[in-house]
C-alpha cells in the first residue's frame, strides 16, 4: 500500500482514517496536518482519497430517493386493552388469597403458646 514510498501498511491505514474523518469535518489539526505529510509522501494514499473524496462529493450531491410503497403497514387495529372489571377481580382475588395465606400464617405463629 506504499506505493514504493516505503510509508508501511500502518502508515497508509491511518491516513486513510484520516481522510476519512476530514471528509466529515472530524479530523484534528494534527491529525490534518499529518495527513497532508503523508499524501505528499505516498501516491497511493494520495490517490484513493482523491477518489474516495470525489465519491463522497457525488453521493452528498445526488437527491434522496423516495420509497415507492411504504416502509411499514399500517397497524390493522389496536391492541385491546384489560378492562377495568377484569383488572379490579383479578386484583381482589389476589388480595384474597394473600390475606388468607397472611391468617394461616398468622394462626400457626401464634396458635400452640
């Protein structure tokens, strides 16, 4: 990836990584200005991001395509819900069967003294 330049893998890897960040206003100054020694040194480097910035450029350009049907169905109907009658037995038989189990309980502490 050293284009012959001797830069090394490592070097070219991170390059790119910058490039990439700058394209998207992320990079450092430092890491900017070490970007530009290594594309001075390394023309292949030099050459993917040009080409890579030149995709991007057209990609940013082009127009957004719209979806030709919908993404998602509409719900058919909505969930039903409990009813409040349902809820109030559900929760007096609860309240039931704990006070029963609290008077066992209660009747087996206390019960043979």
């Amino acid at each position: 990836m050293d284009g012959g330049t001797g830069i090394g893998d490592q070097g070219c890897e991170r390059a790119r990584a910058w490039a990439s960040l700058q394209l998207d206003g992320e990079v450092s100054q430092l890491e900017a200005a070490l970007l530009d020694v290594h594309l001075r040194r390394c023309p292949t480097c030099a050459a993917a991001v040009d080409e890579t910035a030149s995709v991007t450029q057209l990609l940013r350009a082009a127009p957004l395509e719209q979806p030709t049907r919908p993404l998602f169905a509409p719900a058919e109907r909505r969930p039903t819900r409990t009813r409040p009658v349902a809820l109030r037995l559900a929760l007096a038989a609860t309240l039931a069967a704990l006070a029963a189990g609290l008077g066992v309980l209660a009747g087996s502490v206390g019960g043979d003294s």
